[in-house]
C-alpha cells in the first residue's frame, strides 16, 4: 500500500487564474431606484415594520439578531438594520 505523499504528481506547477473581483449589485443607481419605488408603493415586509418598531424601541441589538433569524447571514442582518434605520 502507497501512502498518500509517494503517489504520483501529474502537474506540478498548476497555473491560477486570477479571481474577478465582485460588483455589488446594490450599488447601481437603477436598482437603487428600483427599490426606492418598490418601498413606497408596497411599503414593508411585515418582519421589516418589526425591525422598524424594535429599533424606534431603542432595541439595536434584538433588532440585528431578529434580522439575522429572518436573513440568514450576519452582515446581511446588519446591513438590513442600518438600511431600514433610515426610515426610522
């Protein structure tokens, strides 16, 4: 039996290409306005009229956490809370 370390090496010298580095899409001024219209004409989810009232609540950090609960990832959460702190 062969350990791991002694087997062959096909390529030795592997080449990477270099990453593409990526665009936000929420800093496009057409979606930036796209968004604007869908807020005042539907107004907010019902879990961001409860991040509206923790954070008129003073609440910050129950807020962040309750958005991370809905969202999913933390920096999305705080980035959510500091958006809708906006509108408070």
């Amino acid at each position: 039996m062969v350990s791991h370390t002694k087997t062959y090496k096909k390529n030795s010298t592997i080449v990477r290409l270099p990453k593409k580095e990526h665009k936000s899409r929420d800093t496009h001024d057409r979606n930036m306005l796209v968004k604007e219209v869908v807020h005042e004409c539907m107004g907010f989810a019902p879990y961001e009229r409860r991040l509206l009232e923790l954070l008129r609540l003073n609440k910050d950090r129950q807020a962040v956490r309750f958005a991370n609960k809905r969202i999913g990832k933390f920096t999305l959460a705080k980035k959510k809370v500091n958006q809708i702190s906006q509108y408070k």
